[in-house]
C-alpha cells in the first residue's frame, strides 16, 4: 500500500479511536508554532517562538524574513514540543497544518515540514484553516464550550461575525468591507509613533488616555452586521499628519484611547445585534483583537446586562499558536474532513 492508502484507512479508525493525539503546526505569519493536543482540548504543550522582536524595526512583518526565520526555528520547536508533552513521535496519531490564510512563503515552511513529519510517520496529515483555528482556541479554553454560538472574528487579517452551528458548519452574518480591525489597529499605531504590532499599543497607551477625540465609523453600515474601519483609520492619519505639519505635540494617548473606544463600540454593538438577531445567546470571540482589555471589558458588561453567555480565548490561544490548529483538527477529523495529500501547498487567502 502506499502513504495515502495508508492513510486513508488509518484517518477512518481515528474518527473512532477513543484517544487522538494531534501534533499541529502553525507559521502563517510571524510565530512559529508547533503543539500536541490530546481529543482537541487537553494542550500536551503548545511551544510559541515569536518573531515579533525581528520585525519590530521594520514597523511590520517582513514576509521573506519571516519565512527564513520560519526555516531556522521550525526543527527545534517540533523538539521541544514533543519534549513538552511527554511522548515521542510514534505517538503522533495525526499531523494538522495551517495552510492558508497568511503569508505564503511563511506557510510553506510549515506545511512542507507537516507533510515530511506524516509521511516518515505514516500517518493522516490535516490541513486547517487559520481562521477557523482561532474558533479552536476557544475549545481548549473553555473545556464546556459547543456550538451553537456566534463567533466574533477578529484578527490582522479578518473581521467577521459567524454563526457557529457545529465545529464544522458556519454562516457568514457579517464582514468587514474594507480593512480587518487588527490592520486598523496596527496602522494607527504606526502613525502614532508606537511599535508593532500596534493592538497592544494601543491598549497599553489607551490607559492614560481620554475619549476626547470624536472618532466615527461608516453610518451607511448601521443597519448591517458588516464593518467598515478604512474610514476612521484615515481620520486618524489625517489628523496626526495635519498636527504635524502645525507643529504640534500629538496626544498619543487620548488620540488612541479615543480610537479604540469607537472601535470597540462597534464590535460589541454589531456582536451582541448578531445574537438578538439569531436569537443565540452565547457570544464567542476569537482572533488577536480578541486580547484587547477595553473590548473584553465592554463585552463582559453588555453580555451580563443581556443574559448571553461570554467567551474570550485565554490570553496564551488568543494571538496565533499552534494549539488551536490542533484543536480544529480534531474536530474536522471527527467529521472526516480535512485529510490532505502529499500535493497540499499554500493558499494565501482562504475562504471563511
Ligand atoms: O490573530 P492574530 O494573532 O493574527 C492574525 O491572524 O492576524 O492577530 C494579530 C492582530 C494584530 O493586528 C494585533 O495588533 C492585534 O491582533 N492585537 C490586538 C491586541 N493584541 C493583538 N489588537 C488590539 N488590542 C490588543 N490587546
Ligand atoms: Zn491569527
């Protein structure tokens, strides 16, 4: 037999096997990641090498350095993940990948490793959906959390609200039009003078600041549950760049605070509408804008006031890891999806 009759029959004895141990890879973009995860929820380890240092004096991620950096960590994480968890690559009952949405130099290197790791393993090789992998860090955080719930999405490179119906069934409600909120975020904090990536930034600067700027968002979406958030991120350019040119000191903090207040109006406003709306009263939130103090503190008000029940990833599962990869394989697995041959590559953008 050969490696994908091999796998074949093996994906279909997993889809019964009481315990499943996934190893999963995850290196979209600037964190190379490798975890072990145990039925899709209990983390064996979760090994998260950031490059964020790297790209910090560039003002943004660098894709090729990126990738290089992908290629000279990705051997010793996978090391250290099977040290972490105790076991040792016979093990591994299956290997999950992140194979799109990202940068696609940056996702070569992980799924060429995942496909080389399944192969000299013999064993199903899963590709996953970066988005859909942060859905799963919501899984291994809260250890009772099913479907059906509605998802707010918010990352550097998706702004979405879905109605989750079952771990591998989902309604797109709402989107962004224009620019993802996290890439809002970290343009603001660029003109601000601030480092990247600007989310936390902005969340730290935001503290000292006051609401004093009266920010807006696109009215012409007010009665939808898409966003807009090119408009407001130009307001702000424009502001900062007009004060400069006056020469005038820029109020870092209430400019930031002010911004992410409106900002954060929004995605609570249009989340909780989306449950009224369903008629679901559990709200989920997944993506790195998901770790934003104000929101999460807005969220938790407004979902106590409204009687819908509140999830926020961990802090750990919120920005990108490998352990959600491994948690939404799992539950792809068990629905027979997802198995991958040797001819998986990249996809830069993946469909939600
Ligand atoms: O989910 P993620 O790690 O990667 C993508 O899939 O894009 O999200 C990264 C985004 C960045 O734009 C980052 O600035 C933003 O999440 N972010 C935050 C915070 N922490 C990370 N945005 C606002 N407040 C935060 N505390
Ligand atoms: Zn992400």
């Amino acid at each position: 037999m050969n490696y994908s009759e091999i796998v074949k029959e093996k994906f279909e004895k997993l889809k019964i096997q009481k315990d499943v141990i996934i190893l999963s890879i995850e290196s979209s973009c600037d964190e190379t990641s490798i975890a072990v995860v145990k039925n899709g929820r209990e983390v064996l380890s979760n090994i998260v090498a950031s490059q964020i240092e790297i790209h910090r004096r560039f003002g943004g991620v660098v894709p090729e350095v990126a990738s290089r950096n992908h290629v000279s960590a990705i051997s010793s994480i996978f090391d250290l993940a099977l040290k972490e968890a105790g076991i040792v690559k016979e093990n591994i009952d299956a290997v999950a990948v992140t194979f799109g949405a990202g940068l696609i130099g940056a996702l070569l290197v992980g799924v060429n490793f995942a496909k080389a790791l399944a192969y000299t393993l013999q064993v199903p090789l899963i590709k996953v959906s970066h988005v859909m992998g942060h859905i799963g860090a919501n899984y291994i955080s809260y250890q009772e959390l099913t479907p059906p719930f509605i998802c707010l999405m918010i990352s550097g490179g998706h702004t979405a609200i879905l109605k989750v119906e079952d771990y591998n069934k989902h309604t797109l409600l709402g989107s962004t039009v224009d620019d993802a909120v996290g890439e809002a975020f970290d343009k603001v904090a660029r003109v601000l003078g601030l480092n990247y990536p600007g989310g936390p930034e902005i969340d730290r600067v935001a503290r000292d600041g006051k609401p004093n700027y009266n920010f807006t968002v696109s009215k012409s979406l007010k009665n939808t549950l898409n966003f807009s958030f090119s408009g407001i991120k130009t307001e702000v350019v424009n502001l900062v760049h007009n004060m400069h040119q006056r020469g005038e000191d820029i109020p870092v903090c209430d400019i930031a605070c002010s911004f992410q207040e409106c900002v954060t109006d929004e995605l609570a406003d249009k989340a909780i509408k989306a449950c009224f709306k369903t008629g679901i009263k559990k709200l989920v939130v997944a993506g790195g804008v998901g770790a934003n103090s104000r929101l999460k503190e807005k969220l938790s008000k407004i979902c106590k006031e409204n009687d819908i029940e509140y999830f926020s990833p961990l802090l750990k599962y919120c920005t990108d890891n490998g352990a959600m990869i491994a948690s939404a394989g799992f539950y792809m697995l068990k629905s027979g999806l997802g198995l991958a041959d040797l001819s998986l590559t990249a996809s830069a953008v993946v469909p939600l």
